[in-house]
C-alpha cells in the first residue's frame, strides 16, 4: 500500500515536473508568446477567428497566414481552419485588393496606405461576417496580421473593428554593431546572431524568429555589422552570406544594409586613394553597387561612420561629408539604396566643446546632400547618455533628410543587468521642440519629414540583440527593442501605452501585474539618471568599457574621453558652461530655447549642470542647495531601486519561475551597483564641495580611493 502510494506520489510528481517544465519560459518567445486567452476571452473570440482565409501565395502572404495560425492557434488553445474561400461567418479573411475579389469589392480606404500600411474592419461580405485585414501590399497584410494579434493578446475586442495604420517613418532600421567574428561593439546579449562561418549553407531558425519580431513591429532594415566596419563585408564571400539572411528576411518585409568602411577601396583592392572625387574610386564604389546587386537585389543601402572616431573618410582627401556622401548615393541611386551617413563626429583635434562639432559640421552641409542620402543623428549632442538635450541639429537642416539614431543596447545605462525602460527617453526626445518653425516643431516632426516636407524619413535604433536565449540580455531590455519598433512606426505614441501592450503580450493581461509593473517601467530611466549622471551631468562612466561611475578619469587619450571634461567640478562648483560666457552651445538652439538655456534659472534642472557651471551653493527651486540636491539625487536613485525590487518580490505569483528569478537577481545587481554609483560620485564631488551631507544621507561605504581602485579588463562590449 505504502509503495503504490510512494510510486503514485513520484509519478504525480513527475507529471508535474513535466508539466512545469513545458510551461518553463526563458524569453525566447517574446512578446510573440500567444498563450491561451482566459476563458472569459475565449467566449469572446474562438467564433471570431477559427478560420483563416488566405487570398495571396507570395512567401509574404505565407508568413502571414502561418503567423496567424500560429497565433490564434495558440490564444484559442484549437487548430484554425486554413480555407481560400469564405464558407461561414467568423472567418478572418487577408490579403489585397490584387489577390481578393471580395476585399477589391469591398472599397476599403487604401488609398493613402502606401505598400505599408493596412485596415482591418469587421465587415459583411458575401452575405458572412468577416474580419478583414487588407492592404495594398503583402507586408501591409503582414503587419496588420500582427496588429490583429496584438488586440487579441492585450485583450481587446475584436467585434467591431475599424483600423488604419500607416507607419510615419519609411526607414526604421535596426543597426547592429556586430564585428564578423561575432562579437558585438556595446553588446550584452552574448555574441551575434549571425553565424558567418556557417553561412550561407546553414540558416539558424533564429534568423526566421528574429525577422518574425521586426516584422511585428514594423522595423523594415536591418543593418548586419558594425558602422567601425570590416572590409571583409565587401567581399564575394561575405556578400553570399549577407544575400542568404537577406533571403530570409526578405518574407518579412526587412531589407538588409551594410555598413562600410570609407577606406575599402584601398584595403581589398589596393586603390591609390579613397577620395570621393577621384574616377577610379568613383568607378570601384559603382562596380561594387552593381555586384551586391547582383547578390542581393533588394539590398538597402549603406550606413557610413566617417571621420569620426579614428574612422577614415572623405575629410582625409579635404572633401566634405556631403561629397563622400554623395559619392556613394550615386553608386546606390540606379538601384533605388540609400546611404544613411552619421552626424556622430569630433575631433580630437579640435578644440571646440565637443558636443557644437557635429553641428558645425552639418549645418553649413544643408542642401548639399543628394536625395538618396540620410543624415542620421543621434538623438543627443553627445552620445547616448542617459539624458541629454536633444541635438540641435533638429530643425537646423531643413533641407537636410535627416534620420533620428538611439542607442537600444544599454551602453550607458546599466548593460544588460539595469532595468531601464527607454520608451520615454525616446518620447522625451521625440516631443522635444526645436522651434525652428514656431512652437510645436517638435523633433518628431523633423523626423517623420512633416516639418520640412522631406523625401526621406528614417529611425535607427542600435540593437540589444545577441545569442541569449533571451536575445536582448533581459527580459526587461526586451521591452527598448519592442518600443523602438512602435516608435519608429509612430513617434507620436506614448511610451506609457507602449509599455502596457509589452508587458500584457510579454507577461500577463492580469491588471494586478499590468499596473505595478507599467509604473515600475515608467520611473526606471528617471531612476538611472538618479543615481548616475543627476542634474544634466553626463559621461561619468568608466572610460573605455563604460561600467560603472569613474568621474576622476583624467588621462584618457584625448580630453573628449575624459569624465573631468564633462562634469569641470572645482571647488566653486560643477556642470559646463555652455552659455555665451563659455562654450556658448546654447546659440545652436533656436532662440526661445537658447534664451532659456542661457539663464541659470530658467534652464529646467534635469539639463542644469549641462548648461551651466553652477555654485555647489546654489539655491535651487526647491530651496535646498546644489550640493544637498545633487546628494539627493543619487540617494532616490538607490532608494527608487529598492522600491523597484519590493515591487517586483510581490508579483513572484504572477510570473514564471525562471524570468521572475532572473529580473529578481539583477534588479539585486542593479540595487548594488546603483548604491556604488551613489557612493563613488558623492565620495568624488565632495572632494571638490568640502560641505558636508545633507542630513540624514548616509556616507558612502567606502573611501574613494577603495572605488578609484576598482578595474574592470574584461567588460563585455567594448571594442578591444
Ligand atoms: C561604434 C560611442 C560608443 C562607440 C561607438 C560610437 C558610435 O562612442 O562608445 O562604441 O562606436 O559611439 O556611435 O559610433
């Protein structure tokens, strides 16, 4: 008796074990998960989406049909009946105008969708009711399939539907910054995706997984390599690899584009120069055009980092960026590409505050940019800190296509442990105004080209992706890529209700984790900026692999690199005079913003001491000092960590084991890393405050000679 009992016992728990296991969730799947619906849901939904009408045979039309296969297979829990005619009420049919008599007949708004865009209505045809998702286009149907999707995973009726979705921006693009020998410059997600040595004769199914994902929000580019590019990118080899993945992507609407190294000319085919007006260079980069062609017949373009940082470009010939931009555009324009061609410049050899030179470089360029050629601009000044203002160069090219960049891999937020949500950065950035033509020019009308009437419209974000099985590093960092794609689709979104449709289609719809989590989300980049780089400072990451606070660095190899050249702490005060009385950043915004910028009082305090130097005694609007205010900061900073970790330890019932025990686990780093950045800052300004701290903030743990002393060799990531 005992022993029947015991093996039943171990046999229930096997079962168990079993079925846990097949519940187990890594973050592979996403937010592309399409668990069952609760019952409730599936009342509403299974006679409204078992039967799949396909009208088109294109790979795209496929990838649709078999993504909402899929997904209903999934959220209804029973197989879905593919059909290609409409036998019943309830059918959700998809596809064109071209491909479909019934949706030609039925007179959908298509007209002003583009190839991209798409309706899905609840409709009556041939006497049935019918869901319909059209579009002029097979990727147009593809997205609203996902869209379609997306209502039934956030839970929302699909009774009566009537969407249109067009995306704002033509170019949304995600850029890797993955070398050939599979490491990832600002990587935290493991190596790359793209297993060169295996292909072209080997194709991951991650590569098809990972277009499903851009498709599903929109991102149409991909990027494959580094803009510090490989010659190698260029040659036959490569360009079959790179034409294999494009293969793949090419069902999903995305296009891939390489980027390159200005000097390829001389490095693979011993040219004299790599002067954009030389004929022979002219002639090789044209030559080149019409052999990746030939490989990849959709290919979309260039993405160039010239004369910026180290990288050789047409200035090294006393050209302009415009010419060697331009240069390559010719070379593209009979194949319809583009070059997308970086703003991201400065030279150690110029003296001037690093973050005026990529202005002064550009601004006189206005105009002289061929029409194929995207200037794309990071969104701040500087570099991807974790606040900036927006760059000046917005609204300042009017003439200019110009492309907003961000940075998704969280290079200066915390890699992949810190739990920062970027959407509202991103929102931040977006609904900045330029003013450049009245109030309401804001950045993401200089983006979308609706300020300017612009040709060409892009959005580039730095990916996050790399072999983890979660592909972003986190399941947190996972919800930047989600929000860069719905961003770059339409800027004017909110990152609040992006991060609501994430977490309901990543975690769960229960309103019990939606809502904690959302607000938890919302304050997280607020969060770093708290116990990083407070006030409008910036840049006081260790030099090099950027982990971590070093703001004493002095000896970096050009004074641009150094942390002191950001914050110019003395014992007067801290933060850069970037008024008339010093670097006088703030005339290369439009005058209402410049006046602000250049008075102290008026200047908001999360761009203080990026303005300005200012007293340690100055009183702030709150009344209390700088000095007690900048401690403050950083104390809410490790406090808001704290309360982030309270919040997620009471939502363990919600979530599976393995992802709640991971976030668990690094929001335990981030607490411990957010208090060493509080404590070396603090340790290091108050060498140069002399006062002491506000009352009731604890002194830091440790001396600063103990922080100065960390080091950090083998940080992933950087460049070595
Ligand atoms: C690819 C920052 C990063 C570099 C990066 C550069 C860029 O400086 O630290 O790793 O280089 O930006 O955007 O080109």
């Amino acid at each position: 008796m005992k022993i029947a009992s015991l093996l039943q016992g171990l046999f229930v728990s096997a079962i168990l074990a079993l079925a846990s296991a097949a519940h187990a969730e890594d973050g592979y799947d996403l937010w592309l998960r399409y668990h069952p619906v609760e019952k409730e849901w599936l009342g509403r939904y299974r006679t409204d989406a078992t039967t799949l009408v396909t009208a088109g045979s294109s790979p795209t039309a496929r990838a649709a049909r078999d993504e909402l296969a899929r997904g209903l297979r999934g959220l209804l829990g029973r197989a879905v009946k593919l059909d290609d005619t409409i036998r019943g009420n309830g059918a959700v049919l998809f596809g064109t105008p071209a491909n479909s008599r019934t949706i030609a007949g039925l007179n959908l708004p298509l007209a002003k969708l583009g190839a991209e865009g798409y309706v899905i209505r609840s409709v009556t045809a041939r006497g049935r009711k019918l869901t319909v998702i059209a579009a002029n286009g097979d990727v147009g149907v593809l997205y609203g399939a996902f869209h379609f999707l997306r209502l039934m995973q956030t839970r929302q009726s699909i009774d009566h539907l009537d969407v249109a979705s067009v995306p704002r921006i033509q170019y949304r693009i995600l850029d890797h910054w993955d070398n050939l020998d599979r490491t990832v410059e600002r990587g935290y997600a493991g190596f790359s995706i793209w297993d060169w040595q295996k292909l072209p004769d080997y194709l991951d199914p991650r590569y098809t997984d990972y277009a499903r994902a851009q498709a599903s929000i929109g991102v149409n580019g991909v990027v494959l390599n580094n803009v510090g590019a490989q010659t190698a990118m260029l040659t036959p080899l490569y360009l079959k690899k790179a034409a294999a993945l494009a293969d793949v992507f090419r069902p999903y609407g995305i296009k891939v584009y390489f980027s390159v190294r200005w000097s390829t000319p001389m490095e693979l085919d011993g040219l004299k120069s790599a002067d954009p007006l030389d004929p022979a260079v002219i002639a090789w980069w044209k030559a080149k055009a019409d052999e990746i062609y030939g490989a990849i017949p959709d290919f979309g373009g260039f993405l160039v980092k010239a004369n910026s940082e180290g990288q050789p470009g047409p200035q090294d010939y006393k050209r302009t960026h415009a010419d060697g931009a331009n240069m390559l555009a010719d070379a593209l324009a009979p194949h319809h590409g583009i070059v997308m061609w970086r703003a991201f410049v400065y030279s150690q050899n110029n003296p001037v505050d690093r973050v005026k030179q990529a202005y002064d470089e550009f601004v006189p360029l206005d105009g002289k940019f061929d029409d194929n050629v995207i200037v794309q601009v990071k969104n701040g000044p500087l570099d991807f800190q974790p606040r900036e203002p927006f760059s000046p160069l917005f609204g300042a090219t009017p003439k200019t296509n110009l492309a907003l960049e961000v940075q998704i891999t969280k290079e200066y937020l915390g890699f992949a442990t810190h739990l920062a949500y970027l959407g509202t950065m991103w929102q931040e950035v977006l609904e900045s105004d330029t003013y450049a033509r009245g109030p309401g020019s804001t950045v993401a009308k200089v983006v979308d080209g609706s300020l300017f009437a612009n040709k060409l419209t892009a959005m580039a974000g730095v990916g996050n992706v790399g072999t983890d099985r979660n592909w972003t590093g986190s399941q947190f960092n996972q919800a930047n890529w989600y929000a860069f794609g719905r961003l770059a689709w339409n800027p004017n979104l909110s990152a609040r209700a992006i991060a609501e449709e994430w977490v309901r289609m990543t975690f769960t719809n229960d309103k019990a984790f939606v809502a904690p989590v959302v607000d938890m989300m919302m304050g997280s980049r607020e969060t770093v900026v708290d116990y990083m780089t407070p006030l409008g400072l910036a840049h006081l990451m260790g030099t090099g692999h950027h982990y971590g606070p070093a703001p004493w660095v002095d000896n970096a190899g050009r004074p641009d690199w150094n942390p002191v050249y950001y914050h110019r702490a003395d014992a007067q005060g801290i933060g850069v005079d970037r008024t008339p009385t010093g670097s006088n950043a703030v005339a290369q915004y439009a005058p209402p913003l410049a006046a602000q910028f250049t008075d102290l009082d008026k200047t908001p305090d999360k761009y203080l001491l990026w303005f300005h130097h200012v007293a340690w005694d100055y009183k702030m609007k709150s009344g209390r000092t700088l000095w007690d205010k900048l401690v403050l900061h950083y104390t809410h900073g490790v406090e808001d960590v704290a309360k982030m970790r309270t919040t997620w330890a009471k939502l363990r019932p919600y979530v599976d084991p393995q992802r709640y025990e991971e976030t668990a686990a690094y929001l335990a780093i981030q607490e411990k890393e957010a208090k060493w950045w509080r404590d070396a800052c603090i340790a290091y300004f108050q060498t140069f405050s002399n006062r002491p701290l506000p009352p009731g903030m604890a002194p830091p743990e440790h001396p600063l000679a103990y922080y100065k002393g960390l080091s950090f060799p083998y940080e992933p990531g950087t460049a070595r």
